[in-house]
C-alpha cells in the first residue's frame, strides 16, 4: 500500500461544521496599522463600536462610522522581574513591560481613532467565510484541524481614516520611524586608544629589505649556459622572467647570453618567448617533423 502524499492529503474529504452557514456578516478591508493591532489580540477582545446613523437626505446611504479602541492598554502587564524594594520607580516597570514596535509603526497610538465605512453591495457573487482551529498537539495532522463556515458575506465595505490630529500623529509617526536610520552615529564617552597609518606593513617592509639585500652577481658565462641547456631540455620555451629566477642572473647580462643561443619569437602562439636555435638543439621542430612525415 503506497503513502498518501501531501496533495492528496490537503484534498482528501473532511467535516465542515455550518451551522453558522445562515448567519450574514460584513467583508471589511481595514488599513495595515489596524490589522497589526489586531493580530496581536487574544480572541473575543473588543476592538471598537460601530455606529450607523440614517441619513436626513433620502435615496442616500447611512452614515457608518466605526471608533476603534487602542488594544495594547487592554493585554495585561506582566512584569520581566520583581522589584529589589518597594520605592522602585512605576516608570521603570512600564519600560520593562513596554513591548518592542517594530519599524515604521508608530510608538504612541491614540485611545481611540475614528474611521469611515464604505459599504458596496456584493451583487451576483456568493462569497463565504471560513475558519480553521488549528490542533494544539504538535506530533498530530496539522491538516486535522477544525473546518468552520462563520456566514455569508452580506455587505462588503472599505474602512478608511477620517482625516483628525489623532490619524495625523500616526502617520507623523511612521514617517518619522521609517526615516530613522538603523546605525546612528554615537558619542563616546571616554578616550579610544587609536593606531596612526602607515604606508605599507611590516611584512612588507621586511620583503622589500630582502629583496633590496639580494643583489644577483653575474656568474661565468659557461656555468650560465650549462644552466640555460638544462632548463631547455626540460622545456621548449620560456620567458625572461622565469629564466631570471633559473639562472640568478641579472636582466642585461642574462640577454646577452640567449641573444646568441636563442631566438625571441614575436608572434603567437610563443609570443614574447625565448626558444633555442636549430643549431644548438638536439630534437626536431614541429616544422621540421612535419615535412618529414610528408616526405
């Protein structure tokens, strides 16, 4: 028998309970500073009033106008450690207890704020609310938990601010927050013991030393060409640099020498190259080779 996978699990059949499928409620769209409110609340915490006053002017909508409650003075204060003494501050244990805001919300919000209802009608569509427990038991399904139908939406509507000193706080708020840079310059209180530049290092300095202290002497001219045919044996071409560092030799002296054993080949693939002439070889070129073979 083959496991079920993930898929076939989300789309398995399960039990909805609708027996709040009648009941009729409202599809609000609310502003973000609210919803972060709200997310934080325990279940069944009074966020606001809604008011809904008829119009005087007929054939017009009622006027609906919702006030919102400031749900943090509303948690209960839990205090991070008691207090050594009873003469300790309040203010000290109102900074403990503060929590943290994250960036760009507004530290300080109003008691209450007042907003705007727009209600539109849902017309043709058929939309519903649904709800899922989710399970406490970690090791169980986290597809096991409890499908709910809360109603039918009836009325959908937008909640936007009323434009008073309380909103423009809040938003006085959050710019201000989101201006505040995350590294700030910060005074410091007593003497930073500071080191003055230097040009170059000390390891580099010691290099240099040696390098000015070893001053390459030029050797006998037959030592200098035993050496040279040995590096060729081994290879075909090389340069002046690595000639340089197999010989010990001065730059000058050491061009003296392969000027009359070597030839400096100016073009590709060799370019730049010093390779020994035909007449102090001991094998063939690939020229050479070649027009053998076609012979």
């Amino acid at each position: 028998m083959s496991v079920q996978s993930d898929l076939e699990k989300a789309h398995a059949p399960r039990d909805v309970d609708v027996s709040a499928a009648g009941r009729g409620v409202w599809l609000v769209k609310v502003p973000k500073y609210l919803s972060d409110q709200w997310k934080s609340c325990p279940p069944g915490t009074d966020v606001g009033n809604l008011k809904i006053s008829k119009s005087k002017e007929p054939n017009k909508k009622p006027d609906i106008v919702f006030t919102t409650f400031n749900v943090a003075q509303k948690k209960p204060v839990t205090a991070a450690a008691p207090l050594a003494s009873s003469s300790a501050s309040l203010s000290s244990v109102a900074a403990a207890a503060q929590p943290l805001v994250p960036l760009g919300q507004p530290k300080k919000l109003p008691t209450s704020q007042n907003h705007k209802f727009l209600v539109t009608n849902v017309g043709n569509q058929k939309l519903v609310v649904m709800s899922e427990a989710k399970s406490d038991n970690s090791g169980s399904d986290p597809l096991a938990g409890k499908i709910c139908v809360e109603g039918r939406v009836m009325q959908r509507a937008e909640c936007h601010p009323i434009v008073d000193s309380n909103y423009r706080q809040i938003k006085r708020e959050q710019v201000s927050a989101h201006n505040t840079p995350q590294r700030q310059m910060k005074l410091l209180p007593g003497f930073v013991q500071t080191y003055k530049p230097v040009k170059e290092p000390v390891g580099s300095m010691k290099d240099m030393k040696a390098k000015k202290a070893e001053k390459r002497s030029r050797a006998e001219k037959d030592k200098v060409l035993d050496i040279l045919y040995n590096a060729f044996e081994k290879h075909q071409f090389y340069n002046i640099k690595d000639l340089m560092g197999i010989t010990k030799q001065p730059a000058p002296y050491l061009k003296e020498i392969l000027k009359e054993i070597c030839n400096y080949n100016m073009a590709a693939p060799h370019k730049y190259m010093w390779e020994l002439k035909p007449e102090f070889r001991h094998y063939k070129s690939q020229e050479e080779s070649g027009a053998s073979g076609t012979t």
